[in-house]
C-alpha cells in the first residue's frame, strides 16, 4: 500500500513490445518473445486488497463517500470504473447507461436525452454519459444499483454526485492509497471519438503517476487499449479475463482468440508483452462443479507467476448469494437467506493460500482484515 504498509512487493515491469491491431491470431512470435520481465520493489503488501467500486457494500458503489468508506476500511486501493462524458472527461461509474446508478429518469430537462444504443453489440435503451457535459452529470444524484440486496445501502441515495477520475486520485493521493481503474467500452468510444488513452495518460502524469511503481493499475476486458497504452505509459496494466466468452476487439477484427486461449502457457506469454497482471473471476483460480461447490484448483496461478504475471481475482462479495455453497450460513429457508453474510473470510483464506497476488472485495474491511491475519499466520 502507498505510503501506509511497510512491506514491500515484488512488480513485474516488462517491456514495451507493443502489437499493432492487425496481430496474427497464434500466439507465436507474439511480443512477449522479446521481453524480459525486471522485478522492482513497488512498496505494497501482497496480496493487495482491491475496494470494488469503493466499499459497494456500505455505500452507493463510484461515489466519493464509496471510496473513503474503502479507505477507512483499509484497502490498498480504490477501484473506479471509467467513462468519458462528451467534452472528454473521464467520471466513475460502472457503465455509460446511467439509470441504475443515478436519478437521470428524475429530471425532466433531461427527457430528451433517453435514446437507444448498440454498446458491444448489446442493445441498451436509457441516458448516456457520452451525451451530458460533465457540467450536466454534476445535476445528478448517484443511487444504490443493488437496492433489493443492500436495501441499508439507500440511505445513501441522493447524497452524492458523480466523481471524476481526477478527483478520485486527489482523494487517493491525501489518504496515501492507490487507484486501480478500468476502462469500460474502450472500442465503443474509440469509434465514437471519445478514446481513453489521451485523457487518462495527460490526467495521470499530471498527478505524477507514470511509472512501473506509481501506485497505479489501468484494467481492461479488451486487449487493443492495453497495448495502445503501453506505449505510452509505464503504469501496471491488467488484462481482464471473464469466466466465458472473448475480448470485444478481438472478437470484433475477426481474431478467434478467446478469454480460454489467453489463460494457457502460450496465451499468458502473449499477454505479458503488454500486461503486468491478470485479473480472473475466482472460478479461473478454483473452478466449480454444476452443484456449484469448488473443485480442485486450477495451475493458472503457477503459470502467470512463471511468466512474470500477477494474478488478482474478483469478486469477493459477503452476502451468501455471492459465495460458493461450502462458505454460505444460516438457513436455505429464511427469506433473507440471500442477502445474509456467509464466511467471507473463509472464502478468502482460502484464496490468499493459492497465492493469488490481490483481490477485489465490495467489504475491503473483510479483505484487510483476513490478509493480515493470514500473513501473521493465525
């Protein structure tokens, strides 16, 4: 952690060796061929504990009140998911529809806004940050997207307004903890005119955030931004990797790798040409059988660390909706079965004795806690 945890981290900083758009889809001879990954002490405690959207289980998730909840609780770092506005400023929230997040639906000058959408192929319907000036989206009032499950989370609603990735840093920088961002839809608003390199990499060299050891993670599903930003920013990246299905950009261009591919001996060399780390869903790590109960794990973690890759996993949630059947509690029959905790910790000793290298988790007081019993050995 930034300036709070003593103990150091080992960081892998590989080299530029950035693939144009058009890459062959084998993965032979891909970058990472040419690369030799150099190790820096980076000043965190792996594994580092990641606040999902803030501490999304106290507060409306991408608020500043969400993220100075996660720093109390002692997270490592904050987790803004990142999209621009129309004059190209880059604000939190987890998606570009703004209806389940925020009281658009509620103003009246704003009705006309309502359009319909094709994002990655997916047909939304709603309001859209790429149609309303930061000036506007400051009207807005965030709420809880998860109000049947965290119905305490909507005291909260209205309170607060939609930050930017600028004020995210600044809060991070005053608390001494770190931003790890993701890109949401990087293709979707590349096309539009609305690309994230040029914004995001100008916001953080501003704040002096431009090396392999800023306390600074960049995420993202696709692969294309990635290794666009690679060559213009040493900051760590992250390739994102769902349980299913492929890479948007590369599904889009005709590339028949999928996320399957990626997580073989020869696709984690691939990623690590432009990437530091890989962030998986937990089932990457420890897969799960169709009662839903876990198996044996996986070598995904072996084989990252032996090509210099950190692994993160998401995401860590309390409720026993959430957790696999072995860490759920109380009874199946109680109406409030779903939303009731479970043996979060359990689930996550479990995951920090794989050697997983940081986690997302929507309770960060859960995460820190349990890690640093862990690394005590109790």
């Amino acid at each position: 952690m930034v300036g709070r945890v003593p103990a150091g981290m080992l960081v892998v900083l590989v080299g530029t060796g950035v693939a144009g758009p058009a890459e062959p889809a084998a993965f032979a001879g891909s970058p990472a061929t040419a690369v030799t990954a150099v190790r820096r002490v980076c000043g965190d405690r792996e594994p580092i504990v990641i606040a999902h959207r803030g501490a999304s289980a106290f507060r409306p998730e991408h608020t500043l009140a969400a993220y100075q909840a996660a720093i109390r609780m002692g997270a490592d770092y904050i987790e803004p998911d990142l999209v621009p506005t129309r004059d190209h400023v880059l604000v939190a929230r987890h998606e570009n529809e703004l209806s389940l997040t925020t009281d658009v639906a509620d103003h009246p000058e704003f009705a006309g806004r309502r359009t319909t959408k094709i994002v990655e192929g997916v047909r939304r319907t709603g309001w859209f940050t790429e149609d309303f000036t930061l000036g506007e989206l400051r009207t807005l009032r965030a709420r809880e997207r998860f109000s049947k499950l965290r119905p305490a989370n909507t005291a909260y609603d209205g309170r607060a307004s939609i930050p930017t990735l600028d004020e995210v840093i600044e809060l991070a920088r005053r608390n001494g903890v770190g931003v790890y961002a993701e890109t949401k839809h990087p293709s979707y608003f590349a096309s539009i005119g609305l690309p994230f390199e040029e914004p995001l990499v100008e916001t953080l060299r501003r704040h002096g955030w431009d090396d392999a050891c800023a306390p600074m993670f960049v995420q993202s599903f696709e692969t294309g931004n990635l290794r666009r930003l690679r060559s213009v920013t040493r900051v760590r990246l992250v390739q994102l990797i769902k349980a299913s299905g492929a890479p948007y950009d590369l599904e889009a261009a005709g590339d028949r790798r999928t996320y399957e591919d990626m997580i073989t001996p020869e696709g984690l060399e691939w990623v690590a040409g432009y990437a530091d780390v890989v962030g998986v869903v937990t089932s990457r790590v420890v897969p799960t059988g169709p009662d839903g109960r876990l198996g044996a794990p996986t070598s995904l973690v072996r084989d990252a660390h032996g090509r210099g890759l950190g692994v993160h996993v998401a995401t860590i949630r309390g409720e026993n909706e959430h957790l696999p059947p072995e860490y759920r509690r109380g009874d199946p029959a109680s109406p409030d079965y779903r939303r009731a905790a479970g043996d979060v910790a359990g689930w996550l000793r479990r995951l920090y004795g794989l050697g997983v290298d940081g986690v997302f988790a929507d309770d960060p007081g859960a995460a820190r806690a349990t890690r640093d019993d862990f690394l005590a050995g109790g």
